[in-house]
C-alpha cells in the first residue's frame, strides 16, 4: 500500500518538531549516528519515504515515541519512567540503534510489533 504524501509530509513535520526539541540542528551529525547518508535524512525531514528500521532506529535515537512519529498518535516524549529500559539506560539504547537498522524487515517488523504490545502493556 503507497503512503499518503499527506502523512509522509506530516511525519515530516513531526520529525523536524523533535529534532528542534532536541536541539538537533546538524543534520549531519544525526545522519553519522544512524548510519546513514546526510541527504536521507534531509529527505525524511520534507517528507520522503522512510523504512520501518530507519524509523524504529530515529525513534530510538531521539527517544521519541514510535507511534507518535510514524502515525501522530500519543505523546513525543516517551514515558521516562525509572522501569523503562530507553530512560533507564540511554547508552544502551544508542549501541542498539545500529544493529537494529541493519536488521530485515521480517526481523525488525515483529520485534518493533512486540516492542509496541510491551509499551501498551505498561501504560
């Protein structure tokens, strides 16, 4: 099914919203964490298309909620309560974010699935 450039542009928006609450203005600098190249990640911010592993990989990264960025839904911030892993332990999740973007799709689809069943679980 082909993505609506509507909500490509919206996750856009969205995206661009975190990277200024991060105060992320390098995009480069972004690009190098993620292992990928500059203009990926220019694109992402206009709207082009990105995979579910870029997406889970930025999520992370910018400690953002996954449904919040893909589809809007919630809030940004992740709950950073002290039982949760991302906030408990940052580091381990930026030595993640590599690995889980050189993962394939039909690893990375149903462990980001299971990952969003354990967050609903929580909250």
């Amino acid at each position: 099914m082909e993505e609506d450039p509507a909500d490509r542009n919206a996750r856009a928006d969205r995206l661009r919203t975190a990277l200024r609450k991060r105060g992320i203005s390098k995009l480069y600098a972004l690009a190098a964490d993620l292992n990928v190249d500059q203009s990926t990640v220019s694109r992402w911010t206009t709207g082009g298309r990105m995979s579910l592993d870029h997406s889970v990989a930025l999520a992370l990264h910018l400690n953002l909620s996954l449904d919040w960025l893909i589809l809007g839904r919630g809030q940004m911030e992740i709950d950073a309560r002290s039982d949760d892993p991302a906030a408990a332990h940052p580091d381990r999740v930026r030595q993640l974010t590599p690995i889980l973007a050189e993962l394939p799709a039909e690893i990375l689809e149903p462990l980001a699935a299971l990952a969003q069943a354990l967050h609903a679980t929580r909250t």
